[in-house]
C-alpha cells in the first residue's frame, strides 16, 4: 500500500496545502511554508499564577496543518504535529503530575493525547460544556463575550478526579486563554489548589498583543 502511494505522489505531487504553489515534499507543506513552523516561547506564567506551556506558534502554516489535522482528519497532518506535541508533553510527563484532556467536539486532542501521555495519567471527561442554556459556543464572540460565555458553560463533570502534586490542563489550542483560565480556575476551588499545582498546556499558541511575565 505504501509503494503504491508513494508512486502516485510521483505521478501526480500534491501542491502545499498552505501556499497551494508549491509542491509538497511531504504531502502536506512546501519547504518554504514549512520553515516559519515556529516552536513557540516556554516559561510564562498567567496572571493567576499558572505557568503555559505551548508547542507551536498558530500562524501561517501551522493554521493550515492543525485544519488538516483536527478537521480533515489527515493523518499525515496529525503525525506531523505530534512531532511538535511530544517533546513539550514529555518534559510535564513526571511521578507528580497528572493530564487533564479539554473537552473537544473532534477526536484530534483525544488521540495527540493518547499516542503521547501514559494512559494512566490521563484523565478524559472531567470538564463539560453545558450548553443548553446559552445555545453552542459562537466563534464569532468578541473576546470579553468569549470569557463570559466560557464561564457560563464550562463545567466540572462531578467525575472522580486523580490524585497528584500537579495537574496539567490539555487543549489544542490556546487564543485568548480564557477556556483553559477558567478551567484552572474551577479546579482550584474543587480540590483547593495553589497555583503552581496546575500548569497549562497546548498545541498552539495564538501570539498576543501582549506577553505574560517570564518565570
């Protein structure tokens, strides 16, 4: 199966799902749009406290890869980001800690996870959304709606949590913090946590107009 894909690539050469001017030479990204991938700035903390952690800038290319992979379901998409997932989520894999996955209405986060985080430190279903008051979560929303509507939906499960020193919140993409923000938030009240006892992580990190303070 794969000499005969890999001779039909011969034959007819995808163009760069970015660029699409291109020719890919992975089936995915031309040399060009693959190299402004960008590892994105570890070390910030929060202005409550919780240090971030994030893989990739969400710009450019990586916009196209992570659609590719969490929409279109490519799987050469999705091996790709894991290459950028794994090395972040490895240096958080310690006895102390514990993942804790976001809810997602797509399997990519679920499955990124499970290829790369032990299977029993991670931790699926402990945060909902409950829409059936306010309706399904509007992209669209200005970015003070968009913390008002995350705190209005997003639930704790009521599921048993893990025990651990530290958790580490997972979600695919971090833009204006306010999903993963209040999920740290509602998990401090429940098991009465210090900040430094919940740390954040993501796939992509959206670059803002503004930089937290370095730890």
């Amino acid at each position: 199966m794969r000499l005969v894909s890999g001779f039909l690539d011969q034959l007819f050469p995808e163009t760069c799902l970015h660029c699409d001017k291109h020719f890919a030479e992975d089936g995915l990204l031309c040399r060009q749009c693959a190299e402004t991938l960008c590892a994105a700035k570890e070390g910030t903390l929060t202005a409550n406290g919780h240090a971030r952690h994030h893989a990739l800038i969400y710009e450019g290319a990586a916009k196209s890869l992570f659609a590719a992979a969490k929409f279109s379901d490519r799987r050469r998409a999705q091996k790709q980001l894991q290459k950028w997932a794994v090395p972040s989520l490895q240096k958080l894999n310690t006895p102390e800690s514990s993942f804790i996955e976001m809810p997602s209405s797509k399997p990519f986060l679920h499955n990124l996870l499970k290829r790369t985080v032990p299977p029993e430190k991670l931790s699926r279903s402990a945060f909902v959304f409950d829409f059936s008051q306010k309706g399904k979560q509007n992209k669209a929303l200005k970015e003070a709606q968009r913390f008002q509507r995350i705190a209005e939906t997003l639930k704790l499960s009521g599921r048993p949590l893990p025990e651990a020193k530290v958790y580490i919140l997972c979600d695919d993409v971090f833009t204006t913090g306010a999903t993963l923000g209040h999920a740290a938030w509602l998990l401090r009240q429940k098991l009465a946590l210090e900040p430094a006892q919940i740390q954040l992580w993501s796939l992509m990190y959206r670059p803002r107009q503004f930089e937290d303070e370095q730890i």
